[in-house]
C-alpha cells in the first residue's frame, strides 16, 4: 500500500517518531485519501519590519493604523477526553 509508506513518511517527518504513537489508519480511511504532490516552482511574500507606512494625508482620517502582533505559541497538550486509562500523551508532545 503506497499511500500509507507516504503517509508514514509524511508524519515521521514532520514529527519524529510520533506514527508509532498513533492509531493506523484502516482501510476505510485510506481508500478517502489523497496525497497529491505539488512542485513549488516559485513563491512570494511580503515580509518587512516596524510599524505602518501611511500616506500624511491619511493620518489626518479617524481610521485606525497600526499593528496587530500574531504569535504562535505551543501550549500543554490536551488529550481527547476518551483516552483508555492511564493513556498520557508520549514525551515529544509535552512541553
């Protein structure tokens, strides 16, 4: 079955280690997925620093400017609720 050596490739990438700590997908489940490999020829993005750049004449408007930061921050893992006993979540998911 290729799409689950691809699908553990995927995971065991991503997290090492973490496709043993999983429930394997069974047949049901493989037969509604899809992996589709996309080339990335080129991308864009507009990344600079500090605050706005606004025109003068705009800052004279009553319309709000600034910045609004976004951080990503990993939280304590939560388990689903409906764990067997005595399930806890595997060490590389614990902070």
């Amino acid at each position: 079955m290729r799409a689950l050596v691809i699908l553990h490739a995927l995971v065991e990438h991503l997290i090492p280690g973490r496709w043993d700590d999983c429930r394997q997908p069974n047949a049901t489940e493989m037969k509604a997925t899809w992996i589709l490999e996309l080339p990335i020829d080129e991308a864009s993005a507009k990344i600079r620093t500090g605050g706005p750049i606004d025109d003068d004449e705009d800052y004279a408007l009553p319309i709000w400017g600034g910045l609004v930061p976004i951080r990503q921050v990993v939280g304590e893992p939560v388990d689903d609720g409906r764990l067997a006993p005595g399930t806890g979540a595997p060490p590389r998911v614990t902070l």
